[in-house]
C-alpha cells in the first residue's frame, strides 16, 4: 500500500495562521509515502511569501511533488511575469516545476499549468503532453498512474460552467492511451471526487479525479480549510478528508470514500 498526502492553495500571504502547525502535525502522522502540493504556494509570487512556503514545505515528509499554480506567477511586476515567470518557485521551492516520483506501486507526475499569458486559468502544451506520454506510456499497468496539476482537467458537476485547463481534451485521449488512474488538482478551493466519464466519453475509460480545497488560505469559499489523504492498494483507493476543527485546533478526519477500479472505470465500494 502506498499513501500520498494531498494538499493544495496554500497561498502564504493570505493565511490563516492557526491551521499551519496543526496541518504539518496532521502531515506528518499520517507517514506518507509521497506529499503533493497542486499549486498556489503564494498570494502574489513575492520573495517573502516564497520563502515561508519554503519554511513550511521544510517541515513536511519527502518526497515532495510541488508543482506551480497561477498566484504563484508574479502578477503586477509585468517584466517577471512574461520572462520569469518562475523564477521566485525555482529559487526557493525547487528547480524542477515538473517532479516525477515513481516506485513499484505509484507513479506521480507533475505538470505546469500556470501560464504568463492567463491570469486565472492554466494551459498544457504539446510538449507536456508528449511527457505524459513518456512517463506514463512505459509504466506496467499494474502502476497506479497519478498525474498532478493545480488546473483541474474534470469538475464536478455544479461547475460544469467553469473552466478546465486548456487542451485538456487532447490530454485526456493520452491519459486513456496510457492509462493515468488518477488526477490530483486544486485551483477552485473545492474538495470533490469523481470520474472522468460523463465530460471524457472514451470508451473504455475512466480516470479518478481528486480536488483538493485550500489547506491554510483564509480564502475558503465556504467550505473550511481541508486536505486529502490518499490509500492506494490496487485495485482500491481510499480518500480520506481531513477537515479543520477551529474549536479543537486540529485537522481531522470528516468523510471517508472508497473507490474499486473495475472494468472502465472506478466505482464507489
């Protein structure tokens, strides 16, 4: 079995303070196999925001899957924005905005989507595309498969009417052709889960999409501040919710699914 702590929009520079020692205590008791962090590290991609990140990230287990999200783009200061874009993430969180972790039972792979040109929503281009491909393609089936973007590729249902990240249709064909079982993301500050099938009609395939809410943002568009934890034991995957308890001061566990693969897709057990 393997366990990947899932946390997503954490945006240092708008934080509820109280929630961060108590969510790295949370963290750390679970013993998790991989963390992964689906973007918005910052509020606005500044120096100081950047390096408490990198304090708090320090505190958690390796290895560490950390990719990008649109705050974490400088948005005022124009010159970094269009020609480095990154460059305060590579500084201070990590040189690789696209980590791989792979072992005999999880492969995990992260994917920019944060773009200079798009203020909110993200993008995947045809060379991230080919190293979806690449990574995944090779891997035995027997692998679970998780891809990880701060821009979701699916949404639940009652946000039909906002946006994916781009191109994710073409993506979507490669995650079928490769078989990528699970899709982490953050972004919309909203815990969710379910399948791929009714928006990516492929036949023969469903991938498991995992939301994540904000873990510490005071921004938590009513819902309080949240993070998942993934059991992964072919062909089950549990998620458990951890929730913010304000009046106990800790994260705890508020709903648990479990999920069978089986046949096209995944089914609630």
């Amino acid at each position: 079995m393997r366990t990947i702590v899932h946390i997503s929009d954490i945006h240092f520079g708008r934080i509820a303070y109280p929630t961060v020692q108590p969510l790295i205590d949370a963290v750390r008791g679970v013993h998790p196999d991989v963390v992964v962090v689906s973007g918005d590290l910052t509020q606005r991609a500044s120096e100081r925001q950047f390096a408490e990140a990198r304090d708090f990230l320090a505190q958690l287990p390796s290895p560490q899957i950390i990719v990008p999200g649109n705050h974490d783009v400088p948005l005022f200061n124009v010159v970094g924005r269009f020609f480095r874009p990154l460059a305060n993430f590579r500084r201070y969180i990590s040189s690789e905005a696209e980590p791989f972790y792979s072992d005999n039972e999880i492969a995990v792979l992260g994917l920019n989507t944060a773009r200079s040109l798009t203020f909110k929503n993200g993008r995947i281009n045809h060379e991230q595309i080919s190293r979806v491909r690449q990574r995944f393609c090779s891997i035995d089936s027997k692998v679970i498969k998780v891809l990880v973007t701060h821009h979701p590729l699916d949404l639940p249902r009652q946000w039909r009417k906002a946006t994916v990240v781009g191109r994710a249709d073409m993506a979507m064909k490669v995650m079928a052709s490769c078989g990528a079982d699970l899709l982490l993301a953050g972004h919309y500050h909203v815990s969710h889960t379910g399948g791929t099938a009714s928006r990516y009609p492929i036949q023969g395939y469903s991938a498991l999409v995992v939301h994540a809410g904000t873990a510490t943002s005071t921004r938590g568009r009513g819902e309080l501040n949240t993070f998942n934890v993934l059991r992964i034991e072919r062909p089950f995957v549990t998620i458990e919710r951890y929730y913010w308890r304000v009046e106990q001061g800790i994260f705890q566990v508020f709903r648990e699914e479990r999920y069978q693969q089986a046949g096209e897709g995944w089914l609630l057990s």
